[in-house]
C-alpha cells in the first residue's frame, strides 16, 4: 500500500488525505495540536475544519513529524504558504530522500517572491548532502484546480491539475489520487499552475469586495477575466505556457474561488466592501486567506517582471494601504483606455 504523509491538518490537508485514502493510500496526518490528532484518531472527525465528515479508516494523525515521514512514497505540504519555510526547514532532514514533495499551497513567499515550489526546493537541497535545487525539482509536484475543500470532503466531482517538472512523477501522484469522485490530470508547467493558484486568490479579493460594494454581475464578469488577463501576462513574462490559463489551474479554479461563498478569500473581500476594517475582517476569518498576504507578493513578482497589474495593484491599494473600496473602485474604471489583448 502507497504511504503518504500530509503535514497540515486544515481543511484543505484533511480533505485531500481522505481522497489519498480513498484512492488506496495509508495515510498520515501531522498536526500541531494533539487534542485535534486525539480527535481525528479516536472520532475519525476534524472538528475543527471538517465537522461531521468522517474520515476513512486508513487516515491516522500523529504530532510527531518523523513519524509522518517514515516510509512516505509522498510527502504533502498544506500549511500556510508564509509558514512553509519555517516549518519544511524543521521537517526536511526527517523526510526519504526519494520522496515525492506534494505542494497543496498557493501563495508567493512575501520578501522573496518566490513560489511555494521554489521555497521547497531550495529548502529541501539545503537539507540534502550533496545535492541542489536541480536535484530535488525531479520530485516536486504542486496540485491545484477548482477544488474547495468542503465539497471535496463531501465527495463530490472535481477535477485537479497535478503538475511535475518530470512527467513520471505527475503520473505517480495522479495514480496515487485517483478516486471516483475526484479526477487529476497531469501537467509539466508547474509555473502555470502555481501562479493560476496564487493571483486566483488576489482576484476573489477583489470580486469579493465588489459583492460586498452590492455590484453586480457585469463587474464580477469583468473583475474575473481581466483578472485572468492580469495572470496570463505575469505567466507569460515567467515562462508559463498560455494554454495552461485556460484550464483547470487558470480560469477553473479562479471561477470557484471568485464564485463561491466557500471561498475564503472570496468572504474576506466581501466582508472588506462592506465596510469591515482589515483588523476586523482577520479577527471573523478562522482560517487563512492566502491572498491577503499573497497580494503583496504577487505584486512585487509583477514588478520584478515589468508586468501591469492593476487589479492586483488595487487589491493591495485596499487591504494594506487603508485605500477605500469606492476610491480604489474608480480610480481602476479611470485608468486609460487600451486594446484588449494588452
């Protein structure tokens, strides 16, 4: 039976352990707290992120991070993308040399701007003898797609993008996930499907504030396909591959995360365009919106590139720098006119 290892017990970790586990996987589950381990252990429940989903027989958790690892073919990695560096530089000496490195994250690092699959590799090779960044990109893969935790937990449909350098590797993990209910496809354009899950973020942001504004459809419609322009351009300048935008990692997943109220980037924003202060808006969030901190660093790989991005630029303008919904809002529509394509 294929092990898997999952660090972070959120909702999002918890509900791809139960697709693991119902694909045929034995899986580990590390968390930090032990009443939530005890919980998922003894009631085969996450109270805490996934009330009244039970969870398959073959998910056990542990707060001990080289017990998680012990014989893991994949390690996967679902905490806040901000914390990934502390926490893989305590865990990487722990983990097989051989293992699959699984990126459930969407973020960009503040400070370095770099993508969650970067901060692993440079992470890990500093923890390996004798290897390098090169050496460990072979066995780093990232997963995203339109897939909102409750409804995975849930067993509904989806479909999910695993992308790997190394084709072979995407291959093995799309085998070692593939459930009924939930259908991945391969990709080896890992940059593609990193920045589709970290800008996705941003722009739910901003189309949450737009429903907390109380607009209306044709600015959600605009906000989500210039947003998904604003992402194929910085994808393009960094090497993606257009295709990529227009699929599961691009336009299906910002569709879900700017549609549902699930989403918590998507609450967050809308609790902001109603009028709650940033401080305010954090203290009713229970768990982390990645784009509240992503947008930052999303803009400053835009301008490391020379990319316009304006409405991530406006998002930024709002939740760090106190501008008000209303002025950011027209300052936006007053920007020059300009071709589409651009």
């Amino acid at each position: 039976m294929t092990r898997c290892a999952v660090y972070g017990t959120g909702s999002w970790g918890t509900a791809f352990a139960m697709v693991l586990a119902d694909a045929g996987c034995e899986v580990t589950l590390w968390g930090r707290r032990p009443e939530l381990v005890a919980a998922v252990n003894t009631g085969r429940t996450n109270p805490d992120y996934l009330p009244g989903i039970e969870l398959p027989a073959s998910v056990r958790a542990t707060t001990d991070p080289a017990e998680a690892a012990r014989g893991a073919e994949f390690t996967v990695l679902a905490v806040p993308s901000q914390t990934l560096r502390g926490n893989l530089a305590r865990w990487a000496p722990l983990l097989p040399s051989d293992t699959v490195l699984v990126s459930l994250m969407k973020g960009v690092e503040l400070g370095t701007a770099k993508r969650m699959s970067e901060v692993i590799e440079e992470v890990v090779a500093e923890a390996t003898p004798g290897g390098g960044p090169e050496d460990v990109r072979r066995r780093v893969a990232v997963l995203t797609g339109p897939n909102l935790a409750k409804e995975i937990a849930a067993r509904q449909p989806a479909a999910a993008v695993v992308a790997c350098a190394d084709e072979s590797v995407a291959q093995r993990l799309q085998t070692a996930c593939h459930t009924p209910y939930f259908r991945p496809y391969t990709n080896t354009d890992v940059v593609g499907c990193e920045l589709g899950g970290a800008v996705k973020n941003v722009i739910a942001l901003a189309v949450g504030i737009a429903d907390g504004m109380g607009l209306g459809d044709n600015t959600k419609a605009s906000l989500i396909t210039r947003g998904l322009a604003e992402t194929s351009r910085l994808g393009l300048a960094m090497g993606a591959d257009a295709h990529t935008f227009a699929g599961l990692a691009g336009m299906g997943d910002l569709v879900a995360t700017c549609s549902s109220p699930l989403s918590r980037n998507h609450t967050f924003g809308t609790n902001l365009g109603r009028g709650m202060t940033l401080e305010q808006t954090i203290a009713a969030t229970k768990q982390t919106a990645e784009g509240v901190k992503s947008c930052e660093s999303v803009l400053d790989l835009a301008r490391r590139h020379h990319v316009d991005m304006p409405i991530t630029e406006t998002v930024v303008d709002i939740v760090h720098h106190g501008k008000p919904p209303l002025v950011a809002l027209k300052e936006l529509m007053s920007r020059s006119a300009k071709p589409e394509r651009r």
